[in-house]
C-alpha cells in the first residue's frame, strides 16, 4: 500500500514539473497557441474529488452496499475546452484520475477513474469507477469534481 501512495504521490509530482501551469488560470488564447489552430484541446488541470455515493457489490450479503459521502482525495485531470463563438474557452467535460482517502472507518484508500461533465462554478458531477484497497472490491462513484 505504501508504494503505490508513493508512485501516486511520484505521478503527481512529475505532472507538476512537465505542466507549470496547471494551477494557473487557463488564458484565452491558450487553444490557438498549443492546437495549432484547433477549436478543442485537452489541458492538464488538478482536481479535488468528493465521492458523494459510493456503490460496491458484497459477495458475502448477496447484496449492494452504499456509503455517502464516505471519501475526499485528489488527482490530475485531463480537461476538455472548446473555443466558443466570441473566443472564450469553455471546459465541457473532464475525466479524472483520483486517488481517494476515507473518511469512515470502514474503507480505505481509493485510486479512480471519473468522468466529469456540466461544469457549475467550477464544480462538475462525475461518475466512475474505482478500486478500495481496504475493503478490495471494485466501486461505483457519483463524485463532484472540482477542476482548478
């Protein structure tokens, strides 16, 4: 378990130092100087990820389980922007690579894959698919995504 939070925490590092500016505001003209020309691009961001439901089958119950708001992580994301009409840029959909901490007793840490759509301040709804290394079953998650 610890060398896998260590190659995650190593990827997230190496995102860093290959996008410098992930943290910074995306600028208008971005799309025009990297896309040669494209209307879309795809453009590294961080995310903050807040799994709102999370849905795991339990073989030994014969029976669905279900946990709210039960884990908060972050990740790296590759965000979609689209050049709108008057050259505004627009992120209309993200998918996300998370690595999730609980925040109950009863699960544990959670690499995800979300993807995201219907950006609201910031704040998009996902859906994906995730492994819990505490409980070791594959989940469901409705997660809200927040792109910076």
């Amino acid at each position: 378990m610890k060398k896998l939070i260590f190659i995650a925490v190593l990827f997230i590092l190496g995102m860093v130092a290959y996008a410098q500016s992930m943290w910074k505001p995306v600028p208008p003209d971005l799309i025009s100087k990297k896309a040669l020309g494209k209307s879309t691009a795809f453009i590294p961001r961080f995310t903050l990820g807040i799994t709102a439901q999370q849905f795991s089958w339990n073989k030994e119950e014969s029976k669905l389980d279900q946990s709210t708001l039960s884990k908060i992580g972050i990740g790296v994301a590759a965000a979609h922007y689209i050049n709108l009409n008057d050259g505004t840029l627009y992120n209309n959909f993200t998918i996300t690579g998370l690595c999730l901490f609980p925040t109950v007793e009863d699960s544990g840490v959670t690499l995800a894959a979300v993807a995201s759509a219907l950006k609201f301040a910031n704040i998009s709804p996902g859906i994906g698919v995730g492994y819990d290394f505490g409980i070791k079953r594959v989940l469901g998650l409705f997660n809200a995504v927040l792109t910076f």
